[in-house]
C-alpha cells in the first residue's frame, strides 16, 4: 500500500466521529512545552483561553508536559467553561499498568479541574502489555472518567498488535507527528487508519515552525491572503480524518490557525505543494519529537 491515493476531506466535515459517537473538532490547540515556566503559566492559560473564544476547543496535553504543569494551565483555561471543551490527554509509558493507568488519570483530572478526559491516550509504547493497559483505559471508560481512548507514536505494526488485543477495536485514534515536512505516514500508516475509519491527530503539524519560510508555501499564502501557517493547516485538513493540533500563545497566530478551516486550496496550490515537499517513496520510521 502507498500513500499515493490519500483520501480527501468532505468540505464541510469540521468534526470527525469517535467510537463513543463523540465528535472531536479537526482543528484545536496544542500544550507542549506549556507549563515548564510557572512565570508563564497565567500568560499561556489567556492564550488557551482566546483560542477557546475563536472556536479551538480541542486543547491537547499530556501528563508528561511539564511534568503535570501543561495539565494545571489547561484546567485554568478551561475553568467554568468545561462543557464547550473537548479534551484530550496521555499518559505515560511507566504509568500504563492497570493501576498505575487509572491513578495517573485520577490525577491528570485533579490537574485539569474536572470529572473526565474526552479521549485519553498511551503517549508511546512501553513495557507494559497493550492488553493490560486497554484493560485499565476501559475500567476508566466504565467509569466514567474518559469517553475515548487510544494512542500516539504508534506506527503501523504498532496499531495492528493493538488492534489485536481484546477491546483494541475500540481505539478512537493515533497521534503521530505529521505535517508537510513529515509526510513518512503516507506510505502506510495514514491508508491504514483511513482505511479503518480512525482518526489520526496531528502533532506539531507546523514542523515546529521550520517549514513556514519555505518560498513555495509563501507564495500560495500570499496568493489566498493568509499566513504560511493557515496554508500549511488547511493542507493537513484537506485529509480525510486528520485532526491538527497546533500550539501558540500569541493571539495573532491563533487567529492565523483559525483560519484553515475556512481556507480552500485548489489543485494548483496541492500540486505545488505535493513538489516543494514530496510525499514519500518508500517506507519510513516514524516520525517522533
């Protein structure tokens, strides 16, 4: 299987459906490297909150962001407003035994101010057995305390090893590291996921910025009248299930984030694009930051 046939997004589709029947926002927001400066904390809680306010109300974080700290901004962002936030956490490798699983999610809730995580995730694998840390994650489900859950970092042998195990079938998505500058799972692992309707959550979809000074994709933003990062977004959600969590705590570059989900790329812009940062040829390693 290649990724030469990427399957494309509906147009209007600005959520995609999880195995609960939730649906997650294709577009949100963000937290790594939040919550590592508590100097910045209050600062970055406004900036999550502004993002809320502009319609990203998925907000992506993790225990291991800030050792904690990530999680405490977030639940400060999101205080009062609970409701109109889809949120979604991971957990470490060394806490996905069933115990250790279900005490780290208690306390990723304390630090996020609430009574549930909407999708909760193995941040990479580990030592523990997938079947013991599915087992963990739906104890969680059944109680209440997440309504999805499922993985990151996961490459294709990865997910069908998962899939294999008893209540793998309800895994609600992978979030690998995918932008223009790391296109490696188009070979095989997107095709798969797409193929099984499940989502795939883009992390650090703006190549952590590097990409955004490439002439090609500065040309088609000034072309559309928007930023190089809205071009380098809205080319991610023209993929069929592909959900892109970008990061900011300037205003400014949230509005340009915002932005993607209304702009419409045409064929020359995709062609152009697909040659300033070609699809891959062959079988990669995953991407991982």
């Amino acid at each position: 299987m290649t990724g030469t046939d990427i399957r494309r997004r509906p147009a209007d589709e600005t959520r995609v459906a999880l195995p609960s029947g939730a649906a997650m926002p294709i577009l949100g927001q963000g937290t790594w490297g939040m919550g590592e400066d508590r100097r910045e904390a209050d600062e970055e809680a406004v900036a999550l909150a502004a993002g809320l306010d502009l319609g990203l109300t998925l907000i992506d974080t993790a225990e291991m962001y800030g050792e904690g700290g990530a999680e405490e901004v977030v639940g400060e962002a999101i205080r009062g407003r609970r409701d109109g936030v889809f949120l979604v956490s991971k957990v470490y490798p060394h806490n996905a035994g069933i115990a250790a699983a279900i005490e780290a999610c208690e306390r990723s809730l304390r630090r996020l101010g609430t009574d549930r995580i909407d999708l909760y995730l193995l941040h990479w694998q580990g030592r523990t057995p997938y079947a013991e840390t599915i087992e963990a994650f739906e104890r969680l489900r059944q109680d209440g305390k997440l309504v999805d859950w499922g993985v990151s970092n996961f490459d294709v042998d990865d997910m069908e090893a998962w899939a294999g195990e008893e209540g793998g079938d309800r895994t609600a998505t992978n979030q690998v590291c995918y932008s223009l500058s790391a296109r490696g799972i188009e070979w095989d692992l997107l095709p798969w996921c797409q193929g099984r309707g499940l989502p795939v959550m883009a992390y650090s979809p703006l190549g952590q910025g590097r990409l955004l000074g490439n002439t090609v994709l500065g040309g088609i933003a000034r072309r559309h009248g928007v930023a190089p990062a809205t071009v380098a977004l809205a080319w991610l959600l023209t993929r069929q299930g592909v959900v892109a969590i970008p990061k900011s705590s300037r205003i400014e570059r949230l509005r340009d984030h915002r932005k993607a989900l209304d702009l419409v790329l045409d064929e020359a812009d995709l062609a152009a694009l697909d040659q300033a940062f070609p699809p891959p040829r062959r079988k990669t390693s995953l991407a991982i930051l």
